[in-house]
C-alpha cells in the first residue's frame, strides 16, 4: 500500500507541469482577459524550464487594459467579417475588433471603424492551439503587433 501512495505521489508533480493550452481556452461571448502594464520593470527574465517558478509579487499595476468578447452577430461591421464568431469593443472609441476560433488557433480578423474596414486576407493568428510547454511561435512584425508581416 505505501508503494501505491509513493508512486501517486511521485507522478502528481508532473501532472501540474504539463500544461497545454487548447480549443478549450479559446475566449468566449461574455468573457475579459484583464492586461496589466509595469513600465518600470527592469529586471530580467528568468530562465524557463520544466518546474520553473517565477515571482512577479513585485510588478506595480500602472495601466490596466481589458479585451472584452461579445458575439459578433448584432455587430455594426459583422458582414465584413463573415468568418467571426467574436467581436471586443472599446467604449471610448468607435473600434471594433473581429476574432474566431477553430481547432488549430484563435484568429483575428480584422478591425473596423465608420471610416475604415480593415479586413485581413487570411486570417492573423494571434496563438495557435494545441500549445504546450517548449512550444515557440516568432512572428515578423514592423512597429507593434497590429502590423506583422506574417507568421514564421
């Protein structure tokens, strides 16, 4: 009986660490993920690796951004973007974000405004699914992430 314990015991420290991110995660109509910002960071990164633990108990939240996700349908803009299942909307300004997901990633779009429709002729992949731990992604991008060249 105690060999039992010892090995369940041994394998629950791996089962935590294994962690992959999948069509599950994708957001959904109703959901917010909160972004916060410590421009005045400036301690490096640790090294990653398997059992790796950071601390970051220390950051101060100066800028707090949310991206909120509503259905795309009822959307001012939604026939442009026919293959969105998901749109986010910042109330103080007339943008709109269009965003869907599928078994091999979450995408975006395109944006929309009265003034512009932005459409992308393939989708950007903003994280693929399955991702896991080891996994990498690099995408060439000129000034910020809203203008990559495409992914690599």
């Amino acid at each position: 009986m105690k060999k039992i314990y010892l090995l369940l015991l041994s394998i629950l420290p791996l089962a935590g660490f294994s962690q992959t991110v999948t069509s599950s995660d994708l957001p959904y109509s109703g959901q917010a993920w909160l972004m916060g910002t410590d421009s005045t960071y400036s301690t490096s990164m640790l090294a990653g690796g398997t059992g790796q633990t950071w601390d970051y108990t220390g950051l101060i939240n100066l800028a707090t951004d949310t991206l909120g996700f509503g259905d795309a349908a009822g959307t001012p803009y939604v026939s442009s973007f026919p293959n969105s299942t998901l749109s986010g909307h910042k109330p103080w300004n007339t943008d709109y974000s269009y965003f869907h997901g599928n078994s091999n990633g979450f995408y975006v779009d395109g944006i929309a405004n009265p003034t512009t429709v932005f459409a992308y002729n393939s989708p950007s992949l903003y994280f693929p699914i399955p991702f896991s731990y080891g996994s990498t992604r690099l995408k060439l991008c000129i000034h910020s992430d809203r203008h990559c060249l495409s992914d690599i």
